[in-house]
C-alpha cells in the first residue's frame, strides 16, 4: 500500500466524508504513516465505489471501542472474547472522541456506522494526524448492513439488495440507510423467532460460534 502525500489525503479525505453519509470506510493508521482506505456506495451515481480495502486484522487489536451501547456492543463483545480484546461501548458516536483520546496511541479499533458518522469524522481525521495515534476505525454502513452481508440469514436476494441498495431505497420512506438495512433485518426475521432481530438486544443466534465466523469473515 503507498502512503498518500498530504494534497492526495486531502482529497481522498473529502471524497471518504462524503462517501460515510451512505456507505462504508474504513480508516486506519499503520507503521508511521497514514494509510486512509475506503469503501462505499456512492447514492448520488448508484455505483459502488472501491479504494484500496486493508483488512480487519483483530489479532493487533488490544481493545475494541463500539458506538452501540446495545445489541452492536453484544455482538463485538462476543468477538472481542474469541482474541481476548476487551470491548468498550462509547454509548452513542458523540462520545468517541471523549472516549478515545485517552487511548489514542493504543491499538484500538473503533466502529461505528459509517452512513451516520461523516459528522465527527473531522474531529477524529484530526486525531489520526498525531504521530502518537494508533487507533483504527472501521466503519460498516451499519450493524444491521453487517448482519445482512454475512448472509447468516440464507436469503439470496437479500445479498443482491445489498449489492445495489439505491435501488430498493425509497427515500421519502427511510430518512437514512440506516433504517433501511434496520427495517430489512427486521422484516426478513420477524417470522423466525430464533433470528428475531432486536437492536436493544441480540437473539443467541447471532452470537452462536459460527455466525461470528462469518461475520468476522466479511469484516475483512
């Protein structure tokens, strides 16, 4: 992977900003230098937008900072266990940079739904610029997008909605992605009582051995 020079960051910055509104980015900060990557769907052009994914690598994590005080924070608790990383839940994205600055030159992965967070991404761009930042971030479009893309359901056309989501997306009915994806999960769950999705609180199912393979398989 090159390093971008700071004219190149800038620019990669601004498209990742607008990209977060309604799809996936995935920042991080290795070896010295920074070393931004993204990965989106752009709304406005209905295509889907690549550059450079690194992977996921929760072997060099120490901790994991979750945005989701509830059934996100369930979910990377039970990963964290499986590599002995301690979770910490950050209890709503305004109060990730509180709770990351103080761990700032630890390695910390933060998630956080990427389609909700181009609001603080200045703030923590900012802390990533200092030589001593060792966190990371990883930004699904949303848990919900996560839960669907690891195809745990075993839904097909589940998988090609997500595949071309501007096309299902009504948006004088969903105000966000977000509440797409949330609306879908639920629908799609509803009728099977095991898989019945909750965000205040994750069914077993989720959280059974081989559904967090998976899952951690499409965070890569």
């Amino acid at each position: 992977q090159a390093v971008l020079d700071a004219e190149q960051l800038l620019q990669f910055r601004l498209h990742l900003v607008k990209g977060l509104r309604s799809g996936v980015g995935v920042v991080r900060r290795q070896h010295g230098g920074l070393l931004p990557v993204g990965h989106g769907v752009h709304a406005g052009v209905r295509q889907h937008v690549q550059k450079d994914i690194l992977v996921v690598q929760l072997e060099g994590v120490e901790k994991l900072l979750t945005e989701d005080a509830n059934s996100g924070y369930q979910l990377f608790t039970k990963i964290g266990e499986k590599y002995g990383i301690v979770c910490i839940s950050a209890a709503g994205k305004d109060n990730i940079k509180q709770k990351i600055f103080p761990m700032k030159s630890e390695k910390v992965l933060v998630i956080a739904d990427g389609a909700a967070f181009g609001p603080q991404m200045n703030d923590i761009y900012r802390l990533m610029q200092e030589d001593s930042t060792k966190f990371s971030l990883y930004l699904p479009e949303s848990l919900e997008w996560l839960l669907l893309k690891a195809d745990l359901l075993g839904q097909p056309d589940v998988l090609e909605i997500l595949e071309h989501p501007a096309d299902f997306i009504e948006s004088s009915e969903f105000f966000s992605w977000e509440r797409f994806f949330t609306n879908l999960l639920e629908q799609r769950t509803k009728d099977i009582s095991y898989m019945r999705y909750d965000k205040a609180k994750l069914p077993e199912f989720y959280l059974q051995e081989e559904n967090l393979e998976k899952i951690i398989a499409e965070m890569g």
